[in-house]
C-alpha cells in the first residue's frame, strides 16, 4: 500500500484529475484504494424525501486506486 495512510497528503500522477493535490480521508487496503479529498468526483442522483423534497445531485468522492497517486512529502 505504499505506506499511505488517512491524513497524508498525495498527489495525483494519472487520471482525469492527474496534478491535483489532497489529503487521504479514508483507505481501504483490501482493495488497494484510497480516498482523497476534492478528488475524482462524480454525480450521485438523491431521490425526493420527506426531508429533502426537492432532491437533486449531490457530489461525491470515489476511490483512487494507490498506484495513481505519490505522496507528497512536507
């Protein structure tokens, strides 16, 4: 796993986000993926509830496989 863990700071060396920069909020090693804050973002669709009657799009982060990023040192 490339001794990343959640609070490091990585940057991202491929991928449609490749030179972003953010810091690992969770890491799933079974899978060998992190997630990474502002990073790979993509659309989930929220159906209309009672609390939220309108529903919509939200944003969410997806996971990174750990070989697509460097930790940055500092």
């Amino acid at each position: 796993m490339a001794n990343i863990k959640k609070g490091d700071t990585v940057k991202l060396i491929a991928g449609d986000d490749k030179g972003k920069t953010g810091i690992v909020i969770k890491v799933f090693p079974k899978k060998d993926k992190i997630l990474v804050e502002g990073c790979k973002i993509a659309k989930k669709a929220i159906k209309p509830t009672e609390e939220n009657k309108a529903g919509g799009f939200s944003n969410i982060e997806m996971p990174i496989h750990v070989s697509n990023v460097a930790k940055v040192e500092g």
